[in-house]
C-alpha cells in the first residue's frame, strides 16, 4: 500500500472504525458501547432542556407548560416511543457493559493470564469467563429490553 | 506518585470516568424504577405534572447527583471519541474548549431546574 492510500486509510478512520467485518467479539461490544454511549450523550442533552419545562412550569404556576411540551413530544407519535425504546435499550446496554468493563480494566478481573504472544495472537482477554459475561449480559439486556419495549407499547393501548 | 497519574492528566479523567459511571449505574438505576411499572403508574401516568414535581422535589439530591454524574460521564465520553477522531491541535483545543462549555451550560440549566422545582 502507498503511502498515498495509507494517507487515505487514516482520513477515513471514522467510516472505517464502525464498519464491523473482521471485527471479534470485544471489538463488537467496543462499537456498541460507543455508538450506545453517543444516543444516551445526546438524550442526556435533550432531556435536561425537555425536564427544565418542568421547572418553568412551577417557576410560573402553570403546569400546562408541561402538559404543552409533552404534547409536542406526542405529536411525533410512534416515533416517540421508539426513540425512548433505543434509548431504553442504550442504557440498558451500556449500563451493564460498562460493569463488565469496570471488572476488566479496575479490577483485572474476566481477563486470562498474560502470555507470550504467538501466531495467531489470539487474544487472552477473550478467556472463557469474558465470553460467559458478554452473553449473560447481552441475554439479560435483550430480555429487559423486550420488556421495556412491552411497557411502552402498553402505555400506546397497542397491548 | 507515578509519572502517569499527575495532576489534571487524562488517567485521573478516566478514574473520575469510573467513579461516575459506578455512581450512575445505582442513581440512574433509581431513577428508571420511578418510570417503571413498579410504581403501579402506567408510563403516561409517570409523566403527569404532580408525579413529577414530586419526585424531583422528594429525590432532590438522589437528581442532582445523576445530573452532574451523567453530564460529566457523557460529555467527557463524547469529548474522547471526538478526540480520537480529530487529530489537529488545534482542533483538538476547540473540542475542549466546547465540551467545557457545553458541560457547563447543561448543568447550569439543570442544577437551575431543580433549585426553581
């Protein structure tokens, strides 16, 4: 590869890091927990200005300032429930990964012993008790997951 | 103390990273069990005006805490991919300087909400 494409390689970094071919497991539960990280980032934006109408409203006496930013909310009909659904799904995710992480990188824990690197340089911290923990969380996560998706539904009338 | 963890370097970022997200994991726990089900309130029932201001005023602290943990949390996360994209100095200056910003008006506006509440 000239040094020309390699240029370009870095250049697009960004495109090239959320495309998942080749990628292992870890490397799959990195991308996930990014992109659930920036969905919760930006929801954490929004619902500070969406809660501040909370504020006003008892700052003017008038809880209609609530009601009538709610109502904007509702105005987006499904699209409302399905964003908190992903958003839901996010913290879920990243709340329980970010755990897992914790254990890996505070505490040394999940990771296997550290050895000398040899072809193929398969890596030690995708030891068995790491692969136990990302499919007990993935499973724990999608069933609450399906769950919260089942509330909000509910709260639609559609069940 | 080790070279690596003087003051104001990024490996004190990431423990403080830590500590807030450990924090997180019980204060945001609370808060998603007050729009549960669990409250015997459909999730529509959650959002009315009384419930709300009930618990914003009741868990005042429990709120602050998840605010200013949260506010952090994500926007120093949002700052690291950002700068693990964007390479140029100068660039890299200007994400701080707006992540700074940005972090301070969110708890500006959020610490405001629940002293007015």
């Amino acid at each position: 590869m000239s040094s020309e494409e390699q240029e370009k390689g870095y250049k697009s970094g960004l495109i090239r890091s959320l495309n998942p071919k080749g990628f292992n497991l870890e490397r799959y539960t990195y991308m996930l927990h990014r992109i659930t990280g920036v969905i919760l980032a930006l929801y954490l934006i929004a619902h500070i200005f969406e809660i501040y109408h909370v504020g006003l409203a008892v700052l003017n006496n008038n809880p209609q300032i609530w009601y009538s930013t709610l109502a904007e909310l509702s105005s987006l009909g499904i699209l409302e429930q399905i964003g908190l659904w992903i958003v839901a799904g996010s913290a879920l995710y990243h709340g329980a990964n970010g755990l897992r992480l914790i254990l890996n990188e505070v505490f040394g824990m999940l990771l296997g012993k550290p050895v000398l690197p040899e072809y193929p340089y398969s890596p030690t911290s995708l030891s068995r008790p790491q692969k136990a923990a990302v499919y007990i969380i993935t499973a724990v996560v999608v069933a609450l997951w399906i769950w919260a998706g089942l509330y909000l539904l509910a709260g639609l009338g559609v069940i | 103390m080790p070279s690596q963890y003087s003051l104001l370097k990024e490996s004190w970022v990431m423990i403080l990273m830590y500590t807030l997200a450990l924090i997180m994991i019980f204060v945001l726990t609370f808060h998603l069990l007050l729009v549960s089900p669990l409250t015997g309130k459909s999730f529509d029932e959650t959002l009315s005006y009384s419930f709300v201001v009930h618990n914003l005023t009741y868990y005042r602290i429990v709120f602050g805490l998840l605010l200013y943990a949260a506010v952090i949390h994500g926007m120093n996360g949002l700052r690291i991919i950002l700068l693990e994209w964007i390479h140029p100095k100068r660039a890299q200056w200007a994400i701080n300087l707006v992540i700074i910003a940005l972090i301070a008006v969110l708890l500006a506006i959020g610490t405001y909400t629940l002293i007015v509440v």
